[in-house]
C-alpha cells in the first residue's frame, strides 16, 4: 500500500490512533498503560502478513480505530480491517470492523441528548463525520444552534472519548447497533430526526428480529394489585403466543409485564432511561441483570449515563416506534405512560387500553384514552387479534350455556309460560306460549321426559331441578 492511499493523519475524526477493547496485548501491557502498542496507519499494509506491525490484529484483540478503511487501526478480529463486511456494531458477540461512521454515532451519542431533532437534522443534511468534525473544531455554530447552545455543546465534545464508551460497553457485554446495519430496527426509522443515532444493547438475541413482532406493556409505577395483577397475566399471555413484551423496568407495570413474560419463559426487553450498564431503578437490579441474560436490555445513552425526567419521557418514544403496538395498564392523567401511548398513535401503531374502576385515579388516564381512539383490551387474546397477522382471533365471547338453551325454540317458550309458583293447565300453558292446547299438551310431555315439569291433577308446573337449571346454569340430570 502506497501513503497517498492513507487518509491524512490531520483528517482523523479523534485524537487516538487505537486502544484496545481486549485484553492485554502481546507483551502484557494492559491498554491503560502508556507503552500500549499501538498502529500507524502510515506503516503499510495491516493485513495479517504484516503481523510485526500491528500485533493486536494478529492475535485478535480488538481495536478501536480512527478509520475502517484498509490500512487503519479497526474494531475486530477475524475480519480484514477495512473490510467493510458485517454489521456495524461494537462490543457485541461478533467485534467487526469500526468505522468513521460508527465511531462518530458513538462520540454523538455522548454529546447530542435522546430526541435531539435539531442534531439529528444536522447528522441527515451534513453526516455523522462532518458534524463531528465542527463540535470538535468548535468554531461556528451550525444552524438551528444559539451561541449559548452551541458552546455547551462543544463543552460537551471535548470530554466526550468514544473508545472508553466501547471499552464500558464491551466490559458491559453490550453492542452499539446503528442504522443501516443489520441489527437495526427499520421502524425506529418512522421517528424522524429524532431517530436514536444508535442504541446499546446488552442481550445475545437480534434487536431487529425480536422487534418484529412486539407489544408495549406500559402504565403506572404506583400501581394496584390490580393493575399488577393485569400486567403480568397480559405478558404472561403474549409471551405464550411467541410474542416480545417490551417495557420500561421501571417499578410497578413495566416490572409486572417483564416479571409476567419471564414468568411464562417468554422473551422481554427492557428500554432504559440511562446507561445500559447502569440499571435503574437500583431496587430492578436483579431483574434487569434477569432480562439482560435472558432478554435484552436497549438504551440510547452511552454507558455510566445516568436518567434524568426529561430522558425518561424522551424514552418513551423508542418504545412506541420499537413495537407494533403500546397496551396502557392504569396511568393517571399526567402519567408518562400516556406519553407512550400518544406517541404510539402519532406513528400509526395500535393503542389499547385495560380498563378499571370508574372510581380510580390510577385510570382515569386510561380511560381518556379509551374515550378517544384507543381499543379496550383485557387479556393477550384482544391486543393479538389488533398487531398480530390476518386470521389471529381471539375465541368467541359469550356466558355460559344453560340446558335450556339446547332445547327447541317452540318448546322453550312452552316450557317460559309455565308459571313460577304454582301449576297451569295445557290451555293456560297454550296462551302463554301462543300456540294451541295440544301443541303445548305435547311439549309438555316432552319436557316431562327432561326432567324439567312434572303432571299434577290440576295441571302442570316446574321441577326443583328445573329452577335449579335456568338460575344456575346447572344440568337437571
């Protein structure tokens, strides 16, 4: 490789050739020490043939490089650097390359805050590496910026260290997934500018696949036994039919429907607020670290973030885009579950509602909904006949059927004139049932035969087992 293909060491997006994300490298320096070695992207080819120029690629540790281009210090291992193959995500199972792209959604991440429509317009209309290059130069403000703005921005930029984040993430067992990778979500797409510019995700399963087929369980933090008892049977029911319960783990519904689809041995994600290597709230620590191993636990902030009111609201974006539909168990009417909700109808999904007391607070948001466009819904049959596929429908609502039902419709109205004290004769009988003394003399009989009118000298009347059978439902047999 000749120099004139090298990108200009001036045109690097940071500082830092390389650090390693692996252990340490051939010689045991560990990569805080000063003597880590490190590649020049001006020494030649980096290929495995080169090996005494760059020996954490030859023995596979993972490095975090400016450029993914060939001949520049990468993120990965068995993957050619600059090969520009696989999935464009760092820290996860597979270590592919990095590049510029990748590594400046990371440095954004750090800088820009969830939701931030007025930088994700500038990464749409400029590119990540161009926006990356003015916060770090700190010179003019791009447009849509105030001066004050800016200058807290670029306060922001100089402290901001994309390798150490990979470095946390990776330590973490998380992955940064961006657009126009593989991994990544399509419908989190319909957000705008105000798209995440990546998310981190701790969990072995694909986000964009479990993604596919995913329902919101969201509502209030102070719940009822009720509401609890409703959440956790609603994801234990979606679970059982194969599909992702996605909440928010925070205490309350979003705790009871991941509890409820862990419960089920179903599969769960849980959208943090703050850094996915920080559970929140700490009291979920255990549960979160539960659904980190046998879910996936997503965030936008970089790892150590902590969550503030404003990123917890600015969360619930991504977990209305994330899934087909947002189901809403108790919220008050200033509940951030509502925000969920609102957002889920802003960008075409369904939004469902489970009612309770007409008395409660706790509902009274809920109810609001339901009053509007939202769909009523109380078990996991309701909300699958709404996001699932064409032909899901839930079973057939109807109260139990009584013995009576099963009889002919002339002979049930014979049986309806008998009186409830008392007897009547066959011509009585006939007139209340409108039809003649012999018909009801014959069907009569006939319910004398089913147990449900006896004979007396003076006329007919009902059985002991026939009250029993039309108040209760129960067979007189």
């Amino acid at each position: 490789m000749s120099e004139d293909t090298v990108p200009p060491q001036d045109d690097a997006l940071f500082a830092d050739d390389a650090v390693s994300l692996g252990g340490a490298p051939p010689g045991g320096h560990s990569e805080e020490s000063d003597e880590t070695p490190r590649v020049d992207p001006r020494d030649g080819d980096t290929s495995d043939a080169a090996a005494p120029t760059a020996p954490a690629l030859a023995t596979g540790h993972s490095v975090v490089g400016v450029d993914g281009a060939a001949g520049a210090p990468a993120v990965g291992g068995p993957g050619a650097p600059g090969s520009g193959s696989g999935p464009r995500s760092v820290g996860g199972r597979s270590g592919e390359p990095a590049d510029p792209e990748l590594l400046g959604r990371v440095f954004l991440a750090r800088v820009l805050e969830p939701g931030d429509e007025v930088g994700g317009r500038w990464v749409r209309e400029r590119g990540v590496v161009e926006v990356v290059r003015r916060l770090r130069e700190g010179g003019r403000a791009l447009p849509g910026a105030s001066e004050k703005r800016w200058a807290g921005l670029c306060a922001r930029a100089v402290k901001a260290d994309p390798q150490r984040d990979l470095a946390a993430a990776r330590s973490a067992g998380a992955r940064f997934v961006i657009p126009g990778t593989a991994e990544w979500p399509g419908q989190l797409d319909d957000l705008g500018d105000a798209r995440p510019l990546g998310l981190w995700v701790r969990g072995g399963p694909s986000l964009r696949m479990w993604a596919l087929r995913s329902v919101a369980v969201v509502g209030a933090r102070a719940c009822t036994e009720y509401g609890a008892h409703m959440a956790a049977t609603l994801a234990a029911g979606l679970a059982e039919r194969g599909w992702v319960v996605v909440s928010g783990g925070a205490y309350g519904v979003d705790g009871a429907a991941h509890r409820g689809a862990l419960g089920a041995g179903g599969a769960t994600a849980a959208v943090l607020a703050c850094g996915v290597d920080r559970p929140y709230p700490p009291g979920h620590t255990a549960l979160i670290t539960r659904i980190a191993e046998q879910g996936l636990v997503v965030g936008e902030l970089p790892p150590g973030d902590h969550p503030t009111p404003s990123r917890f609201v600015l969360r619930n974006r991504v977990i209305a885009a994330l899934t087909r539909g947002t189901v809403v168990v108790e919220a008050a009417y200033r509940s951030g579950s509502l925000v969920t909700a609102r957002a889920a109808r802003r960008l075409g999904r369904h939004v469902m509602g489970v009612p309770g007391p007409a008395t409660s607070a706790l509902s009274a948001g809920v109810h609001e909904l339901l009053r509007g466009d939202a769909v009523l819904v109380g078990d996991a049959a309701e909300v699958v006949e709404l996001v699932g596929a064409m032909g899901e429908l839930p079973p057939e609502r109807r109260g139990p059927v009584l013995p009576t039902d099963l009889l002919e419709p002339r002979t049930r109205r014979t049986l309806a004139g008998l009186p409830g004290r008392g007897t009547a004769t066959a011509a009585e009988v006939a007139r209340s049932a409108q039809t003649t003394k012999d018909d009801a003399t014959a069907r009569l009989y006939e319910l004398r035969a089913l147990g449900y009118v006896e004979r007396h000298s003076d006329g007919w009347k009902l059985t002991r087992q026939a009250m029993i059978s039309i108040r209760g439902g129960r067979s007189p047999c």
